[in-house]
C-alpha cells in the first residue's frame, strides 16, 4: 500500500516563503505525475502546480512566477517552494501522485496526502 506524507506547512507572514514536501512510502515502480492542490476555507479545490514523468510542469495562473514545483524521484518525493506568499494563498494544500504503478500489481492507481495548513497572514 502506498502512502503519503505532507509537511511544511505553517504560519507565515505576507511576502514570506515556505517549502512544502509530499514522501511516498511503499513498493512505487513508476509515477505518472505529481502535483499539489489546495482548498481555502469556503471555496473549492483547485490544482496548484504539477509535474509529469518526463519532466513537464504546469501552474496555476494565480501562483506563476511565485510558486516552484520540483521532485526527487530517487525518494519518491515532490516539494512546492512557494515565495512572495499571499493571504489568498492560505488553505489546506493537498499532495498528489498520480497513475502510481508498484511492484505488486500491473494496475495504476492515484493517491492523496492528509493535507497540511498553509496560513498567509498580512
């Protein structure tokens, strides 16, 4: 089975920065994608950043130019460097490993961390 864990998150002021990071345990072959999204009190979720296998990324429009995403494939990890943080960028960020294939199985799968709290104050 696999698993993920999110840590990093906290309180920052307006203008700070965090880093963000998602491990994965378990017996992971392969990984199609990997990627953040985030929920704000009251509103939907929404895709944050994400990374494909071969190395292509995307963001968010309201996170562009402030937000890095990077992995470490050695140990099944994804970071979100996040800098010049904003109020609006407070929520519950969720990590994600997308089209996961282990060693057990020839099926693919996707999987969530628990979530860490991301709190912008100004």
């Amino acid at each position: 089975q696999v698993q993920l864990v999110e840590s990093g998150g906290g309180l920052v002021q307006a203008g700070g920065s965090l880093r963000l990071s998602c491990a994965a345990s378990g017996s992971i072959f392969s990984i199609l994608a990997m990627g953040w999204d985030r929920q704000a009190p009251g509103k939907q979720r929404e895709l944050v950043a994400g990374i494909t296998s071969g190395g292509s990324t995307n963001y968010a429009g309201s996170v562009k130019g402030r937000f890095t995403i990077s992995r470490d494939n050695a140990k099944n990890t994804v970071y979100l460097q996040m800098n010049s943080l904003k109020p609006e960028d407070t929520g519950v960020y969720y990590c994600k490993f997308s089209g996961v294939l282990t060693t057990r199985t020839f099926l693919r799968d996707d999987y969530w961390g628990q979530g860490t709290q991301v709190t912008v104050s100004s």
